[in-house]
C-alpha cells in the first residue's frame, strides 16, 4: 500500500496541466500517419497553422493560408515558436585545378 502511495505521488508530481491556446497563436500539428512510412529524420508535425478559436475541453480550431479551418485536439498540437525561416540556395562551382 504504502508502494502504490508513493509511486501515484511521483506520477502526479510529473503529470504536465492541460495545454491553453490562445487565438492567433502559431502551432504545430502532429501527424500520426507518418509512423506508417518510417523516416528516422523527417518531421512528424506539419504546418505552422493559425490558431482561429479555442473551444471547451481542448479543442481548438485552427486554419492555414492554403486549407479551411478544422477541429483538432490540443493533444495534438504544440506551439511554434520558430520565425520565418527563407530558404536560399548555394551554388558551389567546382572547377578542375
């Protein structure tokens, strides 16, 4: 008894409160799919998406520029925190000495 007591102590201690979303917040959005086509590098979340409005009991509305807007669960989503990222190319000549 006295275990069980302390093990449900130390779970609780670590459990994390319920993600609060706020509307206009930028968030990332898992995608369970991909465990199907393994990639040990590829991202498993995509977007970033728009938060749009936050509804009772986690779930939360979000859109992007190119999609309608949908329902998700908090469960899935995680803030972005990252900014624009511009993708530029370099081209390296090599040339024979």
């Amino acid at each position: 008894m006295l275990y069980k007591e302390r093990t449900k102590r130390l779970y609780d201690t670590q459990l994390r409160g319920p993600k609060e979303f706020q509307v206009g917040d930028r968030v990332l959005l898992f995608n369970a799919r991909l465990k199907l086509f393994p990639g040990k590098l590829r991202s498993r979340c995509s977007g970033p998406f728009m938060v749009t409005q936050v509804f009772p009991h986690g779930v939360v509305e979000i859109s992007n520029a190119q999609t309608k807007s949908f329902k998700v669960n908090g469960h899935l989503l995680k803030l972005y925190l990252g900014g624009v990222v511009e993708r530029t190319k370099l081209l390296i000549k090599l040339e024979d000495p």
